[in-house]
C-alpha cells in the first residue's frame, strides 16, 4: 500500500473479496464538545465509528483517511494528542492511516474519517437479508455509553463506576471479530452497529428488509455498571439503553434457535407486521435522533 | 456495488488492479464564500478536485462518497442543486455516489468527498518516479482559474471572456482520459495535478523523487482568455499562471523528447540540484499556500 505523499493512497485489489467503505463526519458542537472531550479520546471515537461500520458488515478494516479542518487556536499539541488517540484505536486494528487532508477552519473543529476494509466476495452481511421469525440479537450491553455521556453532562463526581462509564463513551471498541465470526456462520441474515441506538438502528434493518420486529425490553443486557449507576442517580436504565446509542455493539438478526460462536443476548424478532412493537412496555421507544 | 443504505459501501475487487484512494475537504470560509459560489458550482467543484486526483494517478475514477455538514438556515433546495451539480461531474465520468453522511452544522458548510479509483496492479504514476534530465510537461493551460477568482474578487463586469473564465474557476473538468493516456504510455515518471499552482506541487514532485526543477517562465501556457483578460485589467499573467492554482490539469514529468498521445507543454526540466529554479525569471514564484 502506497500512502500518504501522493495525490491518493494506492492499495492492490485481490480476486474474490469485495472492497467495504465508510465514512463519517464529526462536528464540534453538534457530534462532541471539545470541553468535555480530550483530544485523544476525540481521535479515538472518530477511527471507531467507523472501524465499527467496517465490522458491522461482517469485515476486516484495512486503510484508514482522516480529513480535518482545524481553527487557527489550535496548536500543534492539540494534533499530536489528537493523533495519539487516532493511532491507539488504528494500532489495535492494523488498520494504517493512508491519507486525507488537513486544512484552517474559521472556528469549528470538523472531522471527517473514512475507512475502507474488505470481507469475500459476496459475503458482507447487509441490512436486508432479515426475514420474519429471525431472532434480533446485540453483542455486548446497552447504555453504558449513553450513562457514561449523563454523567458527563450531569457533571457527577468521578469514581471508578462512573469513569467506567465514561470509558465506555469516550472509547467504544469496535466488535470486529465479533462481526468477523458472525458472518462466517454464513446464518447471520442481516447486520449493523448499534449507533443511534436499537429503536432507531432496527427500523433501517426493518425498512431494508421489508419487516417490522418487537423489542423486548424485559430481556434487553444491561451492565451491572450501568444497573448499579440507575440506583444510585435515579436514572432510567431503559431509556439509556435504547435512546442513547452510541454502543458500538452489533444488532443482527439470525433463525430462531441459531448456535453461534458469539456472546449474544435474544432481544426480540422479526415479525411480517412492518410495525416496531414493544410488546413488554406501555411506551414506544425512539432512539436518538439527530437534527 | 451496493451504496446507501447500508453501513458501507461494497465494490467488488479485481485481480490485477489496485484500488486509488483520495480524500478531500471544503470548508466554508476557508475554500469558498457561499455568497460568491452557486449550490451546483459548489457540487461541481467537490465531485472534481477528487476525481482530479485520481487522473493524476494514471486510474480511472469507480465511486464517490460525500459527507456534508449542512447549517440549519441551508434548506432543501440548495441541498438539491448542490447534488445536482455533483451528479452532473459525477454523470460525465459515470462514478455513482455511494455513500457519505449528512449531519447538521452550527453555521459553516463543511464537505468531504472521498473518490475511490482503480488502475492496474503496480501502474499507478506516483510523484516519486521524476529523473534528472527528465522535461516538466503540463496538459491544457495555466492561470485561467486563479483569472476567473480575481475577476469574481474584483467584481468585473460579467461579459464572455469573463464568464469563460470564472467557468474554468468553478467547473474545472479532471483529465481523466489524459491521465489515462499518460500512464500507459509506460514513460511518464511522475504525475499530479495542479491544484496549489506549479511552484507548490512541482516542490511535492521534487521531495519524494530526491530532484529539483527549472521552470522556464517563457514556456508557460497561457490561454488566449488569459493573455487578453491580463492586458484588459492590467493582471499579471505569470502570476495568475503560478501563484493562483486550482488548475486542475496534470503536471508530469517524462525524458526529454518523449512523443506523447496527449497535448501538452515542456515547461522546464528535472535537475539534481534539489532546488526550484527559474532561470529565466528574476522571481522566485511561491504557488497558493494554505493557512
């Protein structure tokens, strides 16, 4: 792979695999406050999100390009730490940095990361594969990015609970060898990560296939983390894990019934009704919304 | 290929090929002023300063992906008439847009568009291949560009020769075919385009192939546009050629006397000096400089 120098990074093709390709934008004031987060974990979250969009189709990351507008009061430091976190999350995943674009900003930071990755020919895992009966399952928990971010906003005190949390925000782990595993089964019928959070990420599941599903809030996995955090603030763990998002987890869907070789928890199905139903809950649950 | 809608895009890979990356951002303020650019010039010139650079890899462009952070007072209109223009150089080369991101903004526009490209394994024409005693060659013409901007600062009077030249600065059409042409004449050493003005980028060519350069400012190529808006105005025409950039032609290097399938200007020479020089000029030309 021939990288950053020239007019584009240049990266040889193999036959039979497919090429994947992401790409995000961050704004300040609209996607993080540059108060409240550091540079590092800025650097960090903005790789994630992406690397994540790479393992939610069942594939391996394999380049990276970071474009981003700077204002002038920013130094020099400020880019070095930003890197740093940049290259912490690139590093865990081999994943080179290859290229992008660096220029002023009159006053926002912007960021803009794409990745590309690459998975076999035919085998990315999209989001319309999902047929009614499927089970809907997450990897990993939900909410604790959400409670990590209250607390920040909320300002409560640090401890090790509540800096978990706000780990758990600032430095989601991309689940690429969860999605790795998952398509492999080759019974997977569709996939993505749990950004917006479940309400919101399962109706693009839903209108991709064709389907409507229900949600079981009693049997959503939540952290103890997050449980014990719910007690002692008084915050609603539901709403947390379903109208937060941020996690990073996968959401897919599977038949019924289905062995796989990852962590998962069953939190509802696929149905023909073309409706999202929560059928253990009084209330309909939206998932964040941006704008 | 599967494009919006999903977490990634998916393009199938070649045996044989490689895969051409750029990357580029636009922030308002900083690369346009919205009062002085239309939504479809807007469009126009994000799709080509990336299609650009993948002409002057020798590749020919496959897919584009845009992000764009839109303020709140920006309504659905504009957003139309800018993918309009956008659709309209993406339609010429026949690259579908893929994917991308849409998210608010405070105030700025902020754009991002990523090109994938693709040329044979091991073909693409880097910066790094220029040679001593190699000739400085460009494709089309300088300075028409950095003409159409001056005359959009100073406010002229719109009539033809005007008009002509404010299109070459919004609608600079990438030399794809070219490019193409170029890179399998098997003889071009290095390539790029001309984005920054030739005193800038010929410096990118000079540090990665270890050379330096002699620009003849007598051989440059001026438009007759130029030559005529320069005496009408009293501009100086070397320095619209060479301080203005945003040509978008290609700037290559090949050895002397090479026969060529594509038209094209000797504009000076590769030495080993590790200087720019301009022998036939008391001046030392600097190009457009960010920041």
């Amino acid at each position: 792979m021939t990288g950053i120098g020239d007019d584009c990074a240049v990266i040889p093709q193999k036959e039979g695999m497919d090429t994947l390709v992401s790409t995000d934008m961050l704004v300040e004031g609209v996607h993080f406050l540059s108060d409240e987060i550091t540079p590092e974990q800025l650097g960090w979250k903005s790789a994630a999100v992406n690397i994540s969009d790479i393992a939610a189709m069942g594939g391996r990351p394999v380049s990276t390009y970071l474009s981003i507008a700077l204002p002038r009061n920013i130094g020099e430091e400020w880019v070095m730490r930003f890197i740093e976190g940049y290259r912490s999350i690139s590093g865990m995943f081999g994943v080179p940095l290859l290229g992008g674009d660096t220029c002023s900003s009159p006053d926002r930071l912007c960021i803009s990361v794409t990745v590309l990755g690459e998975c076999a020919h035919g085998k990315a895992v999209l989001r319309s594969g999902a047929r009614p009966g499927d089970s809907i399952c997450v990897t990993g928990t939900l909410g604790d990015s959400a409670a990590g971010l209250k607390a920040i906003l909320e300002g409560r005190r640090r401890d090790d609970l509540v800096d978990r949390l706000i780990d758990a925000h600032y430095h989601p782990v991309p689940e690429v060898e969860a999605g790795l595993s998952l398509a492999s089964t080759g019974i997977v019928s569709s996939m993505m990560d749990v950004s917006d959070g479940v309400p919101s990420d399962i109706r693009h599941i839903m209108e991709e296939s064709g389907v409507g599903a229900e949600i079981h809030t009693d049997s959503l996995p939540l952290s103890e983390d997050l449980q014990k955090a719910c007690s002692l603030f008084g915050w609603d763990p539901l709403s947390l894990a379903l109208e937060g998002g941020e996690d990073y987890c996968l959401l897919f869907t599977c038949p019924p019934g289905s062995e796989l070789p990852v962590e998962h928890t069953v939190i509802g199905e696929i149905t023909d009704t073309g409706r999202l139903e929560w059928p253990s809950s009084g209330r309909n649950y939206q998932g964040f919304r941006h704008f």
